[in-house]
C-alpha cells in the first residue's frame, strides 16, 4: 500500500505525467460525449425516418386505394340496376341473374387487380415491413406475411390523418405503427423496432471496441507528445544545474523559434546574464572595499610600527596620531557610505520627505561651496536659481549636492570655476555643477557611477577621495524619482545635471495637517 502511494505521488509529480493524464482524460471525455450524442442523435434519426417511411406508406396505400375501390363500386352499383331493368321489360327471371354473377365476376377481379398492384408495392418495400388492410366491418381484405401469419390490432385509428403508435405483437416485439382510415378501409402499416434497435446495437458496438483503441492510441500518443516537448526543458534543467558561481557564463543552448520555450530560454540566459553582472560588481566591490580598508591599515600599521621602535616624548608622537585620526575618519567615512549603499540595495534605506524649498539649499550651499573652493583660489558662480518647491528628503538631497560640488572642486586645477544653477523645466527641477576640471574620458563616463570607480586612482586617493560619491548622489536622485546626467570633455571639464520632480500644487497638504507633511518611505 505504502509502494503504491509513493509510486502515485512520484509519478504525479511529473509534468510529463500530468500532461499526459489529462490529455487522455480530456480524449476519453470528447470520446464518451460524442458517442453519447451520435447514439441518441442516430436512434432520433432512425425513428425519424421510419415514421417518415411509414406514414408515406399509409398515405401512399390511401391514396391508391380509394380512387380503385371507388371505380369498382360505381361499376357493381351499375350492375344491380340492370338487372332489374331486364327483369320488368323481359320478365326473364334466369337472364337477369346470370347478368349479375357477370357484372360481380368483374368486379372480383377488378379487386384482385388491385392487390395485386398494392403486392408489388410491397416487394419494392423493405422485406420485414407488415401491410394490413380491413374493410370497415374489420374484415381482412389484405395482408403481407412478412412475419408469418400475424394479424395487427389496434382500435384507436384516426379518420383521415395518420398516427403513429408503438405496438406489441403477440411475441412482444415492439412495432412501429402507421394508421388511418378512409370511407373504405382501415390501413395498418408495421415495421419492427428491433431493427433499429439492431443498428443501434451495431453502432454501440462499434464505440465499445473503438473508445478503449482510441484511448490507448491517445495515452501513448500524449506520452510521446509531452516527452518531445518537454525535451528541451530537460536540457534547461540539466544546464541550469551545471551553471554555478565558478561558470556564469555559461548560457542554455537555444532553438532559434520563438515559441513558449524560445522565451523561456531566453528569460533564464536574460537572468544568467543579470546574474554574471552581479557577481562581477560583488566581486569587483569586494576587491576595492578590501583595497579601500587595507590601505589606510596599513599606513596605520607601518607608522604605529615606526612610533614604537624607539622612544619618543608626547609631540613626537603627535603626528602619528594626527595621520592614524585622518585614516580612522576615513575607513569610518567609507564604512558610513557602504552601510547607507548596502541598505538602499536591500531596501531599508529610509528617505524623511517633506516639502522644502530647493532655492534656499542651493544658496546655503554655494556659501559651503565657496569656503571649499577658497584654498584652491577656484571661483564658484550661482548663475541662475528659480523658485522651486518639491517633496524629498534635506539631508540626503545636501548629501547628494555636496557630493557633487566637492567632485567638482576637487578635479578642478587652480584659478578654475564651478558653477551652480537652479532651473524648472516642465515639472521637474534642474540642478547643474559645471567645473572647468580635467574632464572625463568618454568611453568612462558609463562606469563614473559604479562603486569605488575613479578615472584617476594615484590622484583620487591623493585628493582624499572614497570611489563612493557619485554612486550615492546617483541613488538619492533616482530614491526621489528622478535621475542624473554627465556631460564631459577631456581638458574642459564636466556638468552634473540633476532632474529632480516638482512638487504639483494639487498634492499639497491642507492647512493644519503638518503632521502629514513627513513621511517615511522605504526605497523599492
């Protein structure tokens, strides 16, 4: 019992089971219903056409028979009148009866004229077909013997119109009758059901044998159907299982057609890549993180290492502890940047909107801007700031400006320019940092966001930066619903353009409801 369920489960966890289950299930279904409908629908059929047959049989023999029985009336009735004529004009008694014998002689045979007519009907009728006809003292006047010496009898005849009833002879047998009568007779006209019902019994016989041929023929055709078109799954399954984290680029063949399958192929190649390019950036980040922490240890190791091998007063030590300070800051400033990047790729990264004025930032920090630039004697311009509102998060939007404008001060020789502006342009607020700088190589300006890229390492380390700018400033635009452009020329310097959404009027908040006006939200 226990072998049986296991061998069920297992085998109904195969969709190549399944596909071909329901396949049979759905043929012997079809099956089933249609033979069900071509029996009753035949059986309909078959009984329609023999009442059909047989009341233009009846209608066939009526029609024959009155006109005939009416002719040798007339000519009977003529008969009797002659003699009497004869008898009153003559008086010869022996004459006029011998006329009459003639004249009824006549008519006997004009009667078995018409049987004899109404006989080769019959043969070109089916063999098993009974033709009873009784006068209207119900005496049998004719009567095929198809079935033996059988007589009908039914009471019940209509006048004129045909009825069609189900009878039983004298064995049982269940007869389809067609009655009427006329001035002159009462027809019968039977035909035995049995042979329908033979030809009924035929056609079940048929689906008997068919039906269970059909559903083996179907069962072994949906197996070979879902085994050949599960095939190439197969191959996926058997492809995905080899493609691990040390062969990525390994992709699953594909057929070329563009059928269920083709995109199936195509969306797990689609992901494989996805995948790949993951794994790279993991594994290009981890190496730059790595290199990023190990070289301020290391300088803090070797000078710790120098401090202790001889014995200095306290000022001696002062500068090592300065340097071993401005190391300390930034390992915390790039573990400060990586957690902020960690929690925006995982989603708990949480941005505190309100509603704030974008004109007011832009001059607090060309002030902060200017004191940078100072040492470097580089001027910054505010060139243009509109009057702009809109619904972000202060700190991470100061965060992404100053990110933004150090860069730019930072890659800009002395005596250069930065300038600032603040523009509207069709529902969105434009943010630009334009530096007259030493530009970016084109064919780097796709990767200038990617995390601890620099253009120029030796200088970026030198000017004190962490690689992790850009791919912050990136992620606050992009968290507010909006986005970040680069423009740049080697030698001429570059412009950060920032495309921010305006807040619309419509989705202002109603006076009294400041509390509704900071909201948390996670970044998706």
């Amino acid at each position: 019992m226990k072998l049986l369920r296991l061998i069920q489960t297992t085998m109904f966890h195969s969709i190549r089971v399944k596909l071909t289950f329901w396949y049979t299930v759905i043929v012997g279904a079809t099956l089933f219903g249609f033979g069900v409908a071509s029996y009753f629908f035949t059986q309909e059929k078959l009984f329609a056409s023999l009442d059909y047959s047989l009341r233009n049989e009846v209608v066939w023999l009526k029609n024959f028979i009155g006109p005939q029985a009416n002719k040798v009336k007339l000519k009977k009735h003529r008969t009797k009148k002659e003699p009497v004529l004869a008898e009153k004009k003559s008086g010869d008694k022996k004459a006029a009866r011998e006329t009459v014998v003639e004249k009824v002689e006549e008519d006997s045979t004009a009667f078995d004229q018409i049987w004899n007519q109404i006989y080769e009907h019959t043969l070109l009728s089916p063999k098993k077909q009974i033709i009873q006809i009784r006068d209207r003292n119900d005496e049998i006047l004719y009567r095929s013997y198809s079935l033996g010496n059988e007589e009908i009898i039914f009471e019940d005849i209509p006048y004129n119109t045909t009825k069609l009833v189900t009878i039983y002879n004298a064995k049982g047998q269940p007869l389809r009758l067609a009655v009427t009568q006329s001035p002159i007779a009462k027809i019968y006209v039977a035909y035995p059901e049995s042979e329908v019902f033979e030809v009924l019994s035929n056609l079940f016989s048929l689906f008997i044998i068919m039906v269970p041929a059909s559903l083996l023929i179907s069962v072994l055709g949906g197996w070979f159907l879902a085994k050949a078109s599960l095939r190439p799954v197969d191959v996926i399954t058997q492809t995905a299982r080899d493609i691990t984290a040390l062969n990525l680029d390994q992709r699953i063949p594909s057929s070329g057609v563009n059928d269920e399958l083709g995109r199936l192929v195509s969306t797990f190649n689609d992901m494989i890549g996805r995948l790949q390019h993951s794994f790279d950036q993991i594994q290009q980040f981890s190496i730059d993180a790595s290199h990023e922490l190990r070289t301020p240890l290391t300088i803090m190791r070797g000078e710790i290492e120098m401090a202790l091998r001889t014995q200095q007063t306290a000022d001696d030590y002062r500068p090592v502890l300065s340097s071993t300070l401005d190391e300390i800051m930034r390992m915390s400033s790039i573990i400060d940047n990586l957690l902020t990047l960690a929690k925006a790729d995982v989603g708990h990264s949480t941005l505190h909107l309100e509603e704030l004025s974008l004109t007011g930032m832009m001059k607090e920090l060309f002030e902060d801007s200017a004191i940078l630039a100072e040492p470097k004697n580089i001027c910054v311009i505010l060139q243009r700031t509109d009057d702009i509102v809109l619904l972000g998060d202060d700190v991470r939007l100061r965060q992404m400006m100053l990110n933004l404008i150090s860069n730019a001060i930072k890659y800009t020789p002395e005596d250069g320019e930065v300038r600032l502006s603040l523009t509207h342009d069709e529902g969105f607020a434009v943010i630009q940092v334009s530096d007259t700088g030493i530009g970016i190589p084109e064919d780097q300006l796709m990767r200038i966001f990617d995390r601890f890229f620099r253009v120029d390492k030796g200088r970026s380390r030198e000017m004190g930066g962490t690689g992790l700018g850009l791919s912050i400033a990136k992620w606050v635009a992009e968290a507010h619903g909006g986005e970040i452009l680069v423009q740049s020329e080697i030698h001429k310097g570059s412009t950060f353009t920032v495309m921010l959404p305006i807040l619309k009027r419509s989705d202002e908040p109603e006076p009294g409801d400041e509390e509704r006006k900071i909201a948390t939200i996670k970044e998706i």
